[in-house]
C-alpha cells in the first residue's frame, strides 16, 4: 500500500484558515437559498446520487448535474447509462425518476431564507474511488458562493499526485453534498427560527436552533477557539493510499457482505 500526505502550501493554508476562522463574527447573516456556482460557464451544479437495486443488478453512482440542463436530458441520460452499463431496461425509469426527485426537491429550497451562523465550517473527506482512497479535512467559507469545489478538487489531487482522473470529480461531488447538507439545514433553522419568534419575542436567531453548525466542536479545545496546539497540525493533512487489486477486493467483500446482512435484517423486520 502506497502512501502519501500533503505539506507545506496546503498545510500552512489550513492553518491560517484556522486562524481566520478563530477570529470570525459569529454574527448571523441571512441570503437566500442558493450553493457555488459557475456564472462564467452558467451552470448551476448540484449533487445526485443514486443507489439502485434492481433485478439482481446494482447501479450506484455520484455525479454533478447543471440544473439549467433541460429536464429532456435525464431521459437521455438514464438510457444511454443502462446502455453503456448494460443494465437491465427497468433501471431506466428509476434512474431517470430518481434524478428528476433530487431536481424538484433542490428547486423546491429555491427563493427560500437560510442563514449562516459559522461562515468557516469544517469539509470531510474519506471516501474511495477505484483503487485511490483520499481523507481530508479542511475548513471552507460557505459565505464565498464564487467558490469552485471542481478547480480545488483538482488542484488538490494534483498536489497529491493523484493519477486516477475519477478522483477529482468525486471529491468535487463529496464537497458539494456536504454543501448542500448544511444549506438545507440552514433553510430548516430560519424555518425554526421564525416560528419561535411566533411564539415567544427575543428569540434570538444568532442562536441558530438546532443547526448551527460549531466548528470548534471539529476544530477547537477549551478555550482556544478552533486554533490546534502545534502538536496537533499533522491531523489536519490529507492522506492518500493507493490499494492494491486483492485490497479493493477484500474490501468490495466486507461492504458486500455488510449490505446483506441490512437487506436480511430489513427483510425480518418487514416479514415480523
């Protein structure tokens, strides 16, 4: 197993984001509804990911789609991957219905009040595609909408000297579902807030009910803020291992045997 860890520029980055982040308001500013995007290009992207088990066949992927994109397109989409993939011709519709659920339910936030308690929030990676296995952590200001999570994906794998070219679009898309994770949670907390004020005057909406999101809780000791002690920077560098064939499948074994057993355990609960 080879492996690789990221120093210098990067990690007196993370750093000094951590500083930035340490001395931040925590006041609360409030935009509406939206996530990075790339007006240059005009395209609006958005995380989809599917996981589809059909017919003793399973079809899981992840990807960015551009919401500007015509609806006609996930038709074409969907066929042309159960072709590619040769997949059997029922995935066609799930894979098409399950794209345009994930588009009306992103639009759906659309136009809505969400706020931002802590503008510098914690990003988490750790996650595998083919035989790369890529772990970080970096803190990213979600407050920057011109922000490009497909440039940093690839500037990071080629600090990493990362070769495989699926990688840098699966970080992209791993950083994009935790994007949109906190931005819907932040929609839910303005929700929250505003029928507190309904029921009880002062509430105070810096407070952020239930999801604010505490970067000190990732980052922080007691009172130190988010700043690490200097023993403590080596946590914040990415990693890389590159497994072997017989790795990637022992582990492909352990996950498929993890998935039986849920599908036995739901099995009993439904039949019990």
């Amino acid at each position: 197993m080879k492996s690789s860890s990221l120093a210098g520029a990067i990690g007196a980055s993370s750093r000094e984001r951590e500083r930035a982040s340490a001395s931040a308001s925590a006041s609360v500013s409030s935009i509406k509804f939206r996530m990075p995007t790339k007006e240059k290009e005009k395209e609006s992207l958005i995380p989809i990911h599917l996981d589809l088990d059909l017919d003793a066949h399973r079809y899981k992927d992840a990807f960015t789609w551009n919401l500007h994109d015509p609806d006609s397109l996930v038709l074409s989409f969907a066929k042309r991957t159960v072709k590619d993939l040769k997949l059997p011709p029922t995935f066609v519709s799930h894979i098409s219905q399950s794209i345009q659920h994930q588009l009306a339910e992103f639009r759906s936030f659309g136009g809505q009040d969400m706020f931002i308690h802590e503008k510098i929030v914690p990003l988490k990676l750790d996650l595998r595609v083919n035989n790369t296995v890529v772990r970080d952590t970096f803190l990213w200001d979600i407050s920057n909408f011109e922000s490009d999570p497909e440039e940093f994906a690839v500037t990071l794998c080629n600090d990493l000297d990362v070769a495989d070219p699926e990688v840098a679009p699966a970080i992209a898309v791993a950083i994009r579902e935790q994007l949109y994770e906190i931005a819907t949670q932040s929609v839910s907390a303005v929700k929250e807030a505003k029928l507190g004020k309904k029921g009880r005057r002062g509430y105070e909406l810096s407070k952020g009910g239930n999801n604010a999101l505490d970067v000190s809780r990732y980052f922080g000791s007691k009172g130190s803020g988010v700043i690490r002690k200097r023993k403590d920077w080596y946590m914040n560098g990415p990693t890389v291992d590159v497994l072997t064939n017989e790795e990637v499948g022992t582990l492909e074994e352990l996950n498929s045997r993890f998935r039986r057993k849920l599908d036995e355990k739901e099995d009993s609960f439904l039949q019990g």
